[in-house]
C-alpha cells in the first residue's frame, strides 16, 4: 500500500452531489489510520452507501483492493460509477466470505443500525485477517447529555436499535475479541463548526479530542484481532 501524492484535497463530486463536507473528514480519519500500515491491500467497507469512504480510499492510497458491502443495490451500483471495487450485496450480520479475507473491514456508522451487535462484531472478527475500525454516534456528547438534564427532547437518528458511548463500545469491543487500539473523537455538533467552519474545523480536530478525549460527537474505535 503507498500513498497516492497527487490526491486532491477534496472529493467535490461528494460535497456538491452526494455529501458533505463533514461526512469526507470523517473518511480521512479513517484512510490517516490505514497510512500507519505497510502491509494493508484489502478493505471490506460494510454498509458502503454512496461509496463516499472507498472513494476517499482510491484517491489517495494506492495497491489497495476494495470491496462495499450494503443490502441496496442502487448504492451499489452509484459507488461502481466513481470507484473500481467488488460490490457485494449482503446482510451485515451475515457476511458472505471466508475467515480472515480482509485485511482492514470498517463499519462506519453500522453497530447502531444491527439488532444484533455481538453476532455483527463477531462477524467482523471472523472476515478480518488483521484490523477493524468501528465508527459511532457518541450518546454521551455533552450537548445530549445537556439536553437530557433539561428534560429536553433528544433527537437521534432513525433506524438506531442503540447508542454506545466510550465505555460501553470499547468495553463491548474487547469483550469480543478485539484489542481497541485507540479511539479517536469527531465534534461535528461543535457551534462554531457550522458559524466558522474553519474555526470550527480546526478545534474540532486539533483541540478539543485532545482535552476532551470521550466527548466528541462521534467514536472512532480502531481494533486489532487478538
């Protein structure tokens, strides 16, 4: 795996038709951790969606064979459209190939979504040869936990069977055959982020996950099989 020197700064096909700009940040954290390894040349991206996270892998690493796995095949065949990857219909909870296939398997905003978390991680655990990277809403983001001590309506997204915060996801994790490496936070809800993106964008990468390490808006869990 070597890094691509010409990719561009942003994916503005995403940003304009498909995304937003705090979707691809998230992505580049994720592809900032996969730089830190010589010798990852396959990645699974379980519930693959537009394909955002694999087309942020194509344009800046390079030797990396990928595949998106989600159960809609009209997001699959979108993602075909921008990035050369093995597209595979299927059930996260059941995923259709051999232990230890992938080098990396990442499911980014997944754990929520499944009725069954165990049987998913474990899932994960038996297809992936070496790594895996968790990404989650944070339910102990200060700005919920404020909510919830004024008594105020807290608005999660649809479709969440449960929430994780930095205890339980990492104790869940290692509890299931995983070693959690590190876990990195995101303040996408932070006010000045959508005020003063730049600012905003700055403390929120720069600052605050330093100071306030289990507080962020989302929870980057990175694991190793053990």
């Amino acid at each position: 795996m070597t890094r691509k020197t010409d990719a561009p700064k942003n994916i503005e096909h995403i940003i304009e038709e498909r995304g937003y700009q705090p979707r691809t940040e998230r992505h580049r954290i994720v592809v900032d951790y996969i730089r830190k390894f010589d010798d990852i040349e396959s990645v699974l991206d379980i519930g693959s969606g537009l394909g955002e996270f694999l087309e942020t892998v194509d344009e800046e690493l390079e030797n990396v064979t990928m595949y998106s796995l989600d159960m809609d095949l009209d997001l699959l065949a979108e993602t075909e459209r921008h990035v050369n990857v093995h597209s595979v219909r299927a059930d996260a909870q059941h995923l259709p190939f051999e232990p230890n296939s992938f080098d990396l398997v990442t499911a980014l905003g997944v754990i929520e979504h499944v009725e069954n978390p165990s049987h998913f991680v474990d899932e994960v655990h038996r297809v992936s040869q070496k790594n895996a990277v968790f990404m989650t809403p944070n339910i102990g983001r200060p700005n919920r936990l404020v909510a919830a001590m004024l008594g105020k309506e807290i608005n999660e997204f649809d479709g969440h069977k449960q929430g994780w915060d930095y205890h339980l996801l990492t104790k869940f994790l290692e509890s299931n055959g995983w070693k959690v490496s590190d876990v990195d936070v995101r303040y996408v809800d932070f006010p000045l982020y959508d005020y003063f993106p730049r600012i905003g964008r700055w403390l929120s990468y720069n600052v605050l996950p330093r100071f306030f390490k289990r507080a962020g808006s989302e929870l980057f869990a990175f694991c190793e099989k053990k």
